[in-house]
C-alpha cells in the first residue's frame, strides 16, 4: 500500500476593518480549535485588497460591511478567479444573507457573534474540509485554489514542468512535480509511464503499450510498468468487485 502524505492543514483568513472585533473573533477561533485534533494556520486581514493579493485560504471569515471593497463584493471576486474556499460572512445585517447564497457561502453569521454557534459552524466547516482533502487533488493556479474530485480525473501528464490534470471536460494545467503529487494520492491512481499517473476507475483495457480509458482516451504503458500495472488493475477490480 503506498502512504500518503498529511495534507490536512487548513488555512484560515478573517478579514475585519475593526481591530477590535478583528482580534477578538481570532481569539475565539484559536480557542475552539485549539480543543481538537485540528491543524490550521489563521492570518488576519484589515482589507479585502490585502487578502485578494495572498494565495488562496480554505476558510475565509468575511466581515461584509467594509471598505475600500466589502466582504460581498470581495466574495464574487474570488469566486471569479476560481476560489472554492469555504466563505463564512460575519456582520450586524441580515438583510444580506440571501445575497450571499450568490457567491455559495458557507454560512453566515450575525454580530455578536456567539462563540458555541461560531464553534459549530467551523467544525462542521473543518469536517467538510477534511473530506474533500481525501477524495480530492488541490489545484493552485496563481493566488486561486480548486479541488477536482478523484472520480473525475482520467489521468494526469507532465510535461515541462506542468502538470497537466485531464477530466472529461476539461485539461487544468499547473506547476507541479508528478513524483511529489503521486506521494498524496490513494491507491486509485498508478504511474504507468514515467510521465503519467492514470485513474484505474477509468481504465477500459491495456496492451503492451497502451492504457485506453472510456471518453476514447489513450495514454502510454512502459514496458517497465507492464506487469506492476497489470497487478494494479486486477487488484483494483478485486476491490471494487468487477471480478471474484
């Protein structure tokens, strides 16, 4: 079985323009995870134009009443450059709450902020995250971060120091070492050439050159990795009870 590495840290951002309330509400989120086996790293923001220039966080604490640009309006451009953190909007007005279904925020909490409805919100948050870390492969791409199911990956290639992750739809393309992504991956996934990892869930059938997989798609087999490919894919059927 080959281990994979802890990747289960969680960057936290809170963005607040009032130092007060910005230094007490990161208190008490060191407070209530400091009481479980959770591994975050929290940075405080006084501005959204601070935080928009950082690589993307996986928890984001907005205050939306704000300026220069408001946690709202900070949100949509996020979300606009393909941030998929979790958003939790905190203010003093409830009036925004619908709007904030628009930017597919997390939750929303209203000022004062309690700190057990706070706490019940960031773990049912941190467990979320958590889940999809293991079922998933992280994708940064400049300041913004995407998480791409394993079910959805056909394979991935490297080519000039890309890595080049393919799904059905689409081919994201992204700094990265094959050998160091392969360490964080699941049993799922098999190197079959020096460079290329395919999903065996996508597998149709191999040779002794290639790998086909379902939507008409071909990668290379070495001959090096023939037979451990092979034992792969047949234990991989075991499992999933294709075969008996």
């Amino acid at each position: 079985m080959r281990g994979r590495r802890d990747i289960t840290l969680i960057r936290i951002a809170v963005c607040e323009d009032e130092p007060v309330f910005l230094e007490r509400l990161t208190g008490m989120i060191h407070g209530i995870l400091d009481k479980y086996p959770i591994t975050y790293q929290i940075e405080t923001f006084v501005n959204g134009t601070a935080l928009l220039a950082r690589e993307a966080f996986d928890i984001l604490l907005l205050d939306i009443v704000m300026g220069p640009c408001s946690g709202m309006e900070l949100a949509k451009r996020l979300r606009g450059r393909g941030d998929e953190g979790k958003i939790i909007f905190i203010t003093s007005y409830e009036r925004y709450a619908v709007e904030a279904y628009d930017v597919q925020a997390f939750h929303y909490l209203v000022k004062p902020v309690e700190t057990k409805k706070l706490e019940e919100v960031l773990l049912r948050c941190c467990f979320n995250l958590k889940r999809e870390m293991e079922h998933t492969i992280v994708v940064r791409q400049g300041a913004a971060v995407r998480r791409i199911p394993f079910r959805e990956v056909l394979y991935l290639e490297v080519m000039n120091r890309k890595i080049y992750l393919h799904t059905a739809g689409e081919t994201i393309s992204y700094y990265g070492k094959l050998e160091e992504l392969e360490k964080t991956l699941p049993n799922l996934f098999f190197k079959c050439h020096r460079s290329y990892i395919v999903n065996l869930s996508h597998v149709v059938s191999y040779d002794n050159q290639n790998v086909r997989l379902d939507y008409a798609e071909s990668i290379p087999l070495s001959k090096r990795r023939h037979r451990l490919f092979g034992l792969a894919f047949m234990q991989y059927l075991k499992e999933s009870g294709d075969v008996f």
